[in-house]
C-alpha cells in the first residue's frame, strides 16, 4: 500500500488531541467509580471501537492507494514563435526605462507562465532571422532574451511581414509540430507598417495560426537617445517615435489573432497568457499511464458504519 500523502503535523495533532481527551475522560470515569465503589469497565469496549472508526479516518485521511489502473491523458501542446522587434525605434523612452528593456522582461514573464510549451524567438530587422528556434528550454529563451539589443540591427529598420512570414515557415515545416496549436507573439510599436501579402495571412487564418500583436510605446511617443544628443531626421528635427496600434490591431484581426498594449505594470501579460492557452490545434496528444488509485473511500465507509454502531449500542458505564 502507498501513501498518497505524509503523516504530518495535522494528522499528528488529531492523534495527540484523541489520546489526550481519552486519557482525560478515563481519569474522570474511574475517579468517579471508585468514588461510588463500583466498576467503570464497560468504557473499555467503547474506546477500542471509537479508536479503530478514529484511526480508519486518519488512514482515509492519509490517501491510502494500492493497484494501479490504465488511463489516457489527453494534452493540447502549443509552438509559438515571439517576434522581437529590434528597430531602433525600440530604444525610444516613452516606456520605461526603454521599450527594448520592458519588452525583454515581459518576455521573460511571459515564457515563464508557458513553461511545458515549445517556444521559438525570431529577431525581426530588415532581414530576419531566427536567434532560438522551438524549444522547451526555458533557460535557452531567457538567455536569447537578454541578449536582444537593437545594434543587431545596421539599418535600423524593421519588416515585420517578413518576420511573420519566417515564423509561419518554421512552425509549418517541422514535422514534430504537426498537431500542435501554432501562434506568433509580435512585440513592436508597429511603426514600420507595411501591409502584409495577403497569401500568408491568408494561410494563417487557414493553419489556424493567429498573430498576438503587443503593441510597445505610447501614441504620443519618446525620443531615441543617440550618445549624448538625440536622433534627428534630415531637416535637423528630433525624432518622435510613436505607437501604431491601428495598424497593429488591423493585423491581428485579419489572421483571427487578437492586439494587446505593453503596459509597464504588467497587466496585460495575465489576458495574453489566456489566450495563447486558448489556441487549439488539430489534434491532441495522448498518452497511457498507469495511476496509483485512491481507495479512501473504503476506510471512510468502514469508519461510518462503526460510528453507527457507536450511536446505536448503548453501554451502562458504572454498575451500581
């Protein structure tokens, strides 16, 4: 037989709070037996039938399990692919302490609440390219992560279309994926907007592979920090990057996917992690297992029907 859980403190506590009360209405019985001279002893059979009910209780308690029985469990498993945006746009303020900085960590939050998930990072600049593909290994993408900074990019532009288009590539190619759900995270401020070719959001929409857009900045929008002075546009002016999120929200709905916005407290990061866990694909995975089978039950109905007993037989405690 095993045991579902430890004899612990709780199941310890009962124990001593029943031999102790026992112990005191024993003292009182006898006492006062010997004070009326006459014999308590029909107590005795009494506390041998409320120890045993006592103890099958603490047994149900305990989780008793002995025989095993086949059972199938059914998982739905999920590929994402998170689009980082490197432009340097992404080095703007206007959240702090920059957009780059607060989009790796809610990253990091965001793969942590997916552990069990194959999770992949693509890097999107003006030519994208995959930095960790689809894997489990939490560590590796939290070291990807970290190691994200917009000097990847030379250019200093972006093309999410050809990032998406990268992304939908590799969950489609790779054989182990097949009956996964499939979903791409995008993490930009949506300010390079191009409208993407309407094949690939059509095949999206098709592999049931929706395109969460978080969108990173605010409308009004930050300057970007280029050493000791800003970076400034040919008349000389300083430039405002700003947060597209119509653009953004247009694209999430065209692939059936939904728009979410980067807020510095976090909130939003709960309503994302839902949906990602709400994707389905075409299949389930599924697997035999062997599982240890409570039987408390047993113990718990053996218990009762001697606690039955206990109420329905009647003993005389002093015979005078």
């Amino acid at each position: 037989m095993n045991w579902l859980y430890p004899f612990g403190t709780t199941e310890i506590f009962f124990a001593v709070a029943f031999t102790i009360l026992y112990l005191i209405y024993f003292g009182r019985v006898f006492w006062l037996a010997r004070q009326l001279r006459t014999s308590a002893r029909a107590v005795i059979p009494k506390f041998f039938l409320r120890t045993g009910y006592f103890v099958l209780l603490l047994i149900a308690l305990l989780g008793p399990s002995f025989g095993v029985a086949d059972q199938t469990i059914s998982a739905q498993s999920r590929d994402l692919f998170v689009v980082a945006d490197l432009s340097r746009s992404m080095d703007a303020s206007d959240v702090v302490p920059t957009r780059l900085e607060r989009l790796k960590f809610d990253i990091r939050q965001l793969t942590d609440s997916l552990a069990g998930d194959r999770i992949g990072l693509i890097v999107a600049t003006d030519e994208p390219f995959v930095l960790t593909p689809l894997t489990a290994d939490q560590e590796a993408i939290r070291q990807s992560v970290q190691a994200l900074r917009t000097d990847y990019n030379a250019t200093g532009g972006t093309n999410l279309c050809r990032a998406i288009e990268l992304a939908q590539q590799k969950l489609l190619s790779d054989s182990s994926a097949r009956l996964a759900a499939k979903g791409i995270i995008i993490y930009t401020d949506g300010e390079d907007a191009t409208d993407c070719d309407r094949a690939v959001l059509a095949r999206l929409r098709t592999y049931r592979m929706p395109v969460m857009a978080v969108g990173v900045g605010t409308p009004k929008g930050g300057t970007i920090r280029d050493r000791t002075d800003f970076v400034r546009d040919n008349q000389g002016q300083i430039v405002r990057s700003r947060l597209n999120r119509t653009y953004l929200n247009r694209l999430a709905t065209q692939t059936n996917g939904f728009y979410f916005e980067l807020t510095t407290d976090g909130t939003y990061l709960p309503d994302l992690t839902r949906t990602v866990r709400e994707i389905r694909g075409v299949g389930l995975s599924q697997q035999q297992v062997a599982v240890a089978t409570n039987k408390y039950y047993y113990f718990v109905w053996i218990a009762l029907l001697l606690i039955a007993l206990d109420l329905v037989v009647t003993v005389r405690t002093f015979r005078l």
